[in-house]
C-alpha cells in the first residue's frame, strides 16, 4: 500500500522526512485498518467464510507494514486484523510464502542524521553606495522549466519507443532481443548492471518486487530516456535484486538520479563487445534463465520491466 511504503522510505531516509507527512501516512493507515477491524469482528475471512483470493491479497499488501513500520502498539489496536492476518499466514495455501515472516518487533522510527556545524557566514564588508544611475533594479525574469538534463543529447537514431512496443508485443529472446542488438547504438545509448545493495536485508520475494516496483516509480521523470528491467531471484529471506537498464547517454547518474533512493543501488557498465554481458542484458530482458550469483545459480521469481 501507497502510505505505508510512503511511511517507510520517510522514516529510512531514503525519502527527505516529513514528519507531517508520515503522521498523515498513518491516519490514513489507520482508517484503513478500521474497515478491515469491522469486517472482521464478525466474519472469519474479507470476502467469504473461505480464504479467498481477496484474502491473499491483501494478507500480502498488510505484510510489508506489519515486519516494519507497525510495531507491538499498532497491533494491539487491531486485534480483528491481526487475528485475520495470521490466520491467512498459517493457511496451507500460503503457508510457505509466510514461512519465514516475522511481525517487527518494534516499529521502525526516524533517526534524524547529525548535521554538521555550520561555519558562521562572514559579514560582508559595506558596499559603497552606487550612483542613481546604478541603483535602478532589475525586473525579475520568469523562471524557465528546467529541462531534462539528458535533453541536451539530443535525438537519436535509435527510436527507444519502437524499441519499447517490439519488447511488449514480441517473443522476447526469438523476435525481439535479436531487433535490440540489431538496432542499439552504443554512441547514443549505454546498458547497466544494477544491483541493490543491500540484498542482506530483503526478506519475502514479494517485498523486495515492490521494492522494485517503487524505485520505478521515483523513476518517471526519467523513463523517455531509459529501458530496463530487474528482477528478483532466490527465495524468502535468501534473495537479491539485479538487472539491466539501457540509457541515454553515457553516465548513469542523470538517469537515475531524479529518484531519492537511487543510491540504494549499485551501477557498472557493461559492454555490448563482450559476449558474456550482452548475454546478461538478455537473461535479464528475457526471464527464462537463472541468474548466476557467486557461481550459484538462482531463480528468478519475480521482476519490473521500466518502460
């Protein structure tokens, strides 16, 4: 849900903080809570009195707040959704997903970092008063839109739109990576490995997919210059974040950088010369083959394409 990924990227600082706005995070949070508290004080499950697909659904939207942001306090106050909750965790159906779910034990809280003393600003020396001549000021100019820094590339002669309708409407490793490498040009476009650096502290699959899905989304302002993918591989609280990601230009950071939390992860170029990583561009495009992590093979089991 919005308003608790909200909450939890303000109170990690991978967001600038704002304590209103957090606060509103979790009224809004609460208020959720409550439909669900008054549903389920007199039925078993959301929808039937069978677990439901709407019941896995949601037990799977509540997860990620209930391991971080929504402490002990939180969920003493919503004794009927947390009884539905664990109920559906302990479900058969989904009982090796939630395998390895814990509930927080505390709930997250912001830790504002130390700021640096300030040195005291000089005072400026008086300044001699200026002829009458001199002394007329300016009429404020309008201030221009800023432009996308990777606008003043210019247009390229390879059409990334055309690029983006034959990756969704065509077999991706028979039909449409061999059109990719037929048309890529490496003067107007560079490919990336990207991995999230702190693979330690992922825990469910799903959790780290909407990791991903909200790093996307921070990315918009850059998405007319950038295609990518990256994909999630292993299992419960043993995986990893990894991909590839074409952009415009040359360096990475004026893609990426219009996201709060771009440098949650890391960036190296690869080089479409060398066999090796034009064949990890494909894996990662394409899914079908596992992602091979210190020797060991791993599975993809879930990913975001960035289109």
């Amino acid at each position: 849900m919005y308003n608790i990924a909200r909450s939890y990227l303000s109170i990690k600082g991978l967001i600038p903080y704002n304590k209103k706005e957090v606060d509103g995070c979790y009224v809004k949070i609460d208020n959720f809570a409550a439909i669900f508290d008054a549903r389920l004080r007199d039925y078993t499950y959301v929808a039937t009195e069978n677990i439901s697909l709407g019941d896995i659904h949601a037990a799977s939207s509540w997860a990620f707040g209930l391991a971080t942001i929504l402490g002990p306090e939180w969920r003493a106050k919503h004794p009927h959704l947390m009884r539905w909750f664990n109920t559906v965790a302990a479900s058969p159906i989904v009982k090796a997903p939630f395998a390895e779910f814990k509930l927080a034990e505390k709930a997250l809280t912001y830790v504002p970092q130390k700021k640096q003393k300030a040195e005291k600003p000089k005072a400026d020396k008086p300044k001699a008063e200026k002829k009458k001549d001199e002394a007329k000021s300016e009429e404020p100019r309008p201030e221009k839109k800023e432009k996308h820094p990777l606008e003043a590339l210019g247009k390229p002669t390879f059409v990334l739109d055309d690029w983006k309708r034959k990756y969704s409407n065509e077999d991706t490793r028979p039909v449409a990576l061999p059109w990719f490498w037929e048309h890529y040009n490496p003067e107007e476009y560079s490919i990336w490995k990207v991995g999230y650096k702190y693979n330690d502290e992922l825990t469910l699959t799903f959790m780290s997919n909407n990791l991903i899905g909200g790093f996307f989304a921070r990315l918009s302002a850059s998405t007319k210059y950038m295609f990518g993918s990256l994909v999630v591989y292993g299992e419960n609280n043993n995986n990893g974040i990894v991909g590839a990601v074409m952009i415009r230009g040359q360096e990475f950071a004026p893609a990426f950088n219009v996201a709060p939390d771009w440098e949650s992860y890391e960036y190296v170029k690869l080089d479409a010369t060398k066999e090796e990583d034009k064949e990890f561009l494909n894996n990662m495009w394409a899914w079908d083959k596992p992602v091979v992590v210190d020797g060991e093979s791993k599975e993809i089991v879930d990913g975001k394409v960035l289109k």
